[in-house]
C-alpha cells in the first residue's frame, strides 16, 4: 500500500459521476454554493465531456413538454409516463421534472446545443414529447457549462468511486466516499456534508446478444456498471422497482435506436412476411388491460407483441426504411427534382441519425451494404437494462417535492435518499421514468439546489475514523495484490487457481442472469425455482469474488465494476422473487405468475440491505395517484 498516495479532498458537496444528471447538479449547486461560501465537488471515473448516457451524442432531445406553446401540461406528462409504466411511477417526481424540464431545454440552447426549427422557429418535433437536435457535441456542449461552474479545480477525471462513507457519530448520514485514480497510484478520500450519486445505470448484468468479436457492444453505454446501486445499497439506502429492467427494441447488432424512424419517418415494422406485428399481435395484447387500452401503447407491452411474433416463429422483424423514405418522396409536392432533392435529404437525415448517436450502427450500415432508401434493417429485443430514466424505474427510494408529495413520499430534502445527506439523480432514482437526457439533467439541478439547502441546514462537518479508510484502501487495492502473488503459479495470467480476472468473473455473472433471471436466452421468462438456483450461484459468485485479481489499473476498475455489477444483480433477483406476477410483459416475464395482479401487486417493490446485520428486507409501499 505504500506505492499509493492517500489524497484527501475536503469539500462541502460531492457529486460522484459526469453524465447528464451530475453536471445538471453542478451547473445549479455552484450556483447556490456560491452565494453561501460552499464548495462544490465533482468526481467521474471517466472524463465528462465523454463520459455517460450521452457520451456519443443524440439526435432527439426525448422530454421536452412545451408549456409555453400550451400544446402539453406537466399533468399530461403524468399520465403518460404512469399509462406507460404499467401504472407503477411516482407522480410526484415524475410532475416535478415535467414542470422544469423545459427550462433545462432553454439552457442546453442557450450554451450552444443546435436544437431543429421550422420556417417560423419553432423547434421540430419527432414525437409529442421530443424534439430534433444536431447532437453529436451534446454532452460536450453541457460538459462545458458544468466546469466552468465548478472550475476545475473542483474536478477529478479518471478517478473510480468504490465505497461511500457514513458519519461515525450517525451511521445513516453520509460523510464522504472514497476512490482510486484509474492512471495514477493515487488513492483517495473525499470528506463531505452531502454527497449526490449519479454514477449512471447497469449494463452487462445480463449476457449480451453481441459476442465474440462484438463482446463488449451494448445499447446502454457499457461502463456503466450499476454504481448509482450498489454504493448506495452499501451504505442502507432504501431502493424502489429494481425489478423494472428495460429491454429497448432496437437496430439488431448496432443497437442503433428506433425512435426517429418510428416517430419521424414514420416507419412501420413488419415480421418476415411483410406483415404489421402490431396488427397481427392486437389481441394478444388485449390480455393485458387495463393498460393495454393507454394510447400510446405501453412500451412493455409493444416490446410483448414483438417478443410474441418471434417467439411464434414469424422472425427476422424489419424496420421498413425503404418504404418510409418512398412514401415521405412520393407525398413531396412539386417535380421530379424536387422529389430527388428530398429524397437526398431523407438519406442524409438517416445516416445522421446514428452519426449523432450510435456511430456502430452507421458502420454496421455500410459494412453489410445496407442503404435505408433501398432495403430494411432487422430489429431486435435487447438484453435487460438497468436504468432510472428511460422506460424503466430503477432506483433509490427518495423523498419528493414538498407542495406535491403525500406523506409517504416526503420525509425531507427532495430527491435526498433514506440516508441523511445521500441525494442522488437520473439513473440513480426510482419510480420516475422517461426522464431521458433533460430529465436526468432537470433532477440533478434539482438534487443539486436541494443538496446545498440540506448543508445549510447541517454544517456540521463529518466525522470519519482513519482505521476505516485504511481498512477501505486495503479492500480496494487488493485485486492488486491478489494478482502479484500468485500470477507466476501459472503459465496463462488468465487461468490460475487462485484468482479470477474480471473478464472471466463477467462471463459467469452474464451467464447466471441470463440463464436464470430472465435474459434473452429464456426470452425474459423466469419463475421461483430458477431465481432459488440463481441466488444459490451468485453467493457462490460472490465468495469468488474474494479472488478477483487485477494485473494493473485499468484491470482494477474492471474488477470494481464487477463488485457492484454483483450488487446490481442481487438486488434484481431479490426484487423479482417478490414480485409475485408479471407487470411488466415484454421486459420480463413470471411463468409462475403471468398475469398482471392488479388487486395484490400493483404497489412499489422496495428493498433495504443492513449494513450491521448483512440482512435485506423486502417490503411493498403504496402507489399514490395524485393526478386524476
């Protein structure tokens, strides 16, 4: 341990992660900060122009609500997001982000983000809720905006969050976290009043369609690795719908997605016979009212007639680019040239679609001689996702806005967790979806205004035992170690009995999720006796996990990601055994219990891990609807 420096940061907020949700926190906290002699810290185990769900940018700016046009309400928000959640969001969160989301809209312009107009300047619309944006600097462009509120002296890149850190005198208020540097020998200990996480969502929890030599591609960005969860799991906070994973239909093999084409071109899907599967597949989503009535159809329940065509043997499914393009150029007023000049247009348009947002998807395009105007593209399920600000509700359990919470919902600061002085955002929060990128920005700026109230209100500064760190720097660095001593007792450093890399403590992992927990390989489909063997493999996984070794740093955040993959996985599993019915079609299925359970189940799954007791608690909280 002596090769590495102990760096200690004193500061009075830390936010741990760069996405969307985190510099959304920094713009608005420094603000506050400012005026009241606070200092703001940011930590990202990445770099944050890069770094998150937006990391390669975005064609649509998906939530956008545009109160000042009076064509929506944030009241009208609500019930979209509860119709398509299956009934089961927080609509105290989910109004509280509608309501200032367009303001967060209005800044991202203001710094330079180019958002589509129309001839009058009005924004270009893809859907109801989204809007057109040149974004492939999207992240850069918000990036930017948070360190230069913060100043860079506030900022440490490259630096991995692996434990958060409770107060001595009171171990349920936060007092810190501690990290590594993933390019320096440099371990570190942040001291602070408030921490806020935003460390993203979970990806490769589940075994990937992409192997081989396209292990690693994911829809969901691939290091994100579920650390929102398992530190604050860690440290007792309560957690809300972990059973709620998202499986997006997307471009199969490039993940590229499918919105613009459905929303803006207006491109149908069709099975391989040319045949509509949302009307071949109408009744079958009948069985499941009463959402099977909300318009639009839930996306579960879209994912479900999908899931249904190919599971009947009516496979590949096509986005019909070819059509929708000749129908937008057939329908185009004026001559033959005109036709062309827009027909140009539409090819650009598709091309740059993926170039703003998933560049494989373009290069998956061109290497297999696919032009969008000419022929169709398969779609495909993917593998499950943890996320808590898309189509799914994944997250820590947190108190909401005071004018508009119920009393179940409100025990302080809003968006502050169970644990005193633990704020989180974005990914990072439960029972509120379809935030999306300006969402997951609006709720860290709120979580941010309310971090800086809550250390206003507790200036206190934290009290941490020294013997602790020590204790947390020596778990931290022992994959190191591990690997050291006994790498020589094997001719291949990745085959030796006495540890596992983590490239190989990921395979079984994916492998156990997939196989028991309802991955692709069981087409989302699990019940009692399978998650038994699961949880019975993964505290086998977990006692290996003592053996992970690391062959340098960048292997060492390897081996960290897996740590709290491993947290992500149990939290699952647990969340989906207690929830005795199906609630979710097409994202996972209950063979055991496949109907929806409106009387008995349609309540928040929450859950609690003791840190004292190594206990979980599992427990149903109530659904309150507070839109009519």
């Amino acid at each position: 341990m002596d090769n590495f420096e102990t760096i200690e940061v004193n500061t009075d907020l830390l936010i741990v992660g760069g996405g969307m949700a985190a510099c959304g926190a920094a713009v608005e906290a420094s603000y506050w900060a400012k005026k009241n002699g606070l200092k703001v810290t940011l930590v990202d185990k990445a770099a944050m122009e890069r770094s998150g769900a937006v990391a390669m940018g975005l064609s649509a700016i998906n939530t956008y609500i545009g109160i000042k046009d009076g064509a929506n309400s944030p009241e009208d928000f609500v019930k979209y997001v509860r119709n398509d959640q299956m009934g089961t969001v927080r609509e105290d969160l989910v109004y509280d982000i509608a309501r200032h989301v367009d303001s967060t809209v209005h800044l991202f312009e203001k710094w330079g983000l180019p958002i589509w107009k129309d001839e009058k300047g009005n924004y270009v619309h893809e859907g109801r809720w989204q809007i057109m944006i040149n974004g492939e600097s999207y992240k850069v462009i918000v990036a930017e905006a948070a360190k230069s509120a913060l100043g860079m002296d506030n900022v440490y890149e490259r630096v991995f969050i692996v434990n958060l850190l409770t107060d001595e005198k009171d171990p349920n208020k936060i007092a810190g976290a501690v990290g590594f540097s993933v390019r320096e020998n440099k371990f570190y200990v942040f001291k602070a009043k408030a921490v806020m996480v935003a460390a993203g969502g979970a990806v490769h929890i589940f075994r990937p369609r992409s192997t081989g030599e396209g292990f690693g591609r994911a829809w969901y960005p691939p290091w994100n690795s579920g650390s929102s969860y398992a530190t604050m799991l860690q440290v007792g906070a309560e957690m809300t719908q972990m059973e709620s994973r998202f499986i997006p239909t997307r471009f199969k093999d490039g993940y590229g997605p499918v919105g613009a084409w459905f929303l803006l071109f207006k491109s149908r899907a069709t099975n391989a016979f040319g045949e509509d599967y949302l009307q071949t597949q109408a009744e079958e989503i009948k069985k499941w009212e009463p959402y099977a009535s909300a318009k639009p159809v839930p996306t579960p329940l879209r994912n479900h007639q999908m899931i249904t065509e190919l599971r009947e043997g009516r496979g590949p499914v096509y986005m019909r680019t070819e059509e929708a393009i000749k129908k937008i150029t057939d329908t185009t007023p004026g001559t033959d040239k005109d036709k062309k000049k827009r027909l140009k247009e539409l090819d650009s348009e598709a091309w740059e679609d993926f170039l703003d947002m998933t560049i494989t998807q373009a290069g998956l395009w061109a290497s297999m001689n696919i032009s969008p105007e000419e022929k169709p593209s398969e779609i495909m399920p993917s593998e499950p996702y943890f996320i808590g600000s898309h189509a799914s509700c994944a997250g820590a359990w947190v108190s909401g806005p005071a004018d508009i919470a119920p009393k179940e919902y409100t025990w302080g600061y809003n968006r502050m967790s169970t644990v005193q002085g633990l704020f989180t955002a974005g990914d990072g929060v439960g029972g509120n979806a379809h935030k999306f990128s300006s969402g997951s920005c609006t709720e860290g700026r709120i979580a941010g205004k309310e971090a800086i109230r809550f250390i206003k209100d507790h200036p206190e500064a934290p009290t941490i035992d020294p013997k602790k760190i020590d204790t947390l720097k020596e778990k931290t660095y022992k994959p190191l170690k591990t690997f050291e001593q006994y790498k020589t007792l094997s001719s291949d450093s990745n085959i030796n009995p006495n540890y596992i890399k983590p490239k190989m403590f990921l395979f079984r992992l994916n492998k156990i999720m997939d196989e028991y927990v309802g991955g692709t390989s069981t087409w989302y489909t699990t019940n009692k006796p399978m998650l038994e063997r699961g949880l019975e493999l993964l505290a086998m996984l977990k006692e290996d996990s003592e053996k992970l070794g690391a062959e340098n740093l960048h292997e060492l955040m390897r081996a960290w990601e897996n740590y709290h993959r491993l947290w992500t996985a149990e939290v699952h599993l647990r969340h989906v055994m207690f929830r005795e019915e199906t609630r979710y079609p097409g994202y996972l299925y209950r063979s055991d219990f496949p109907k929806i359970d409106e009387a008995n189940w349609k309540v928040f799954v929450n859950s609690k891990w003791d840190p004292q007791t190594g206990n979980w608690q599992m427990s149903k909280k109530p659904v309150v609807k507070i839109i009519q």
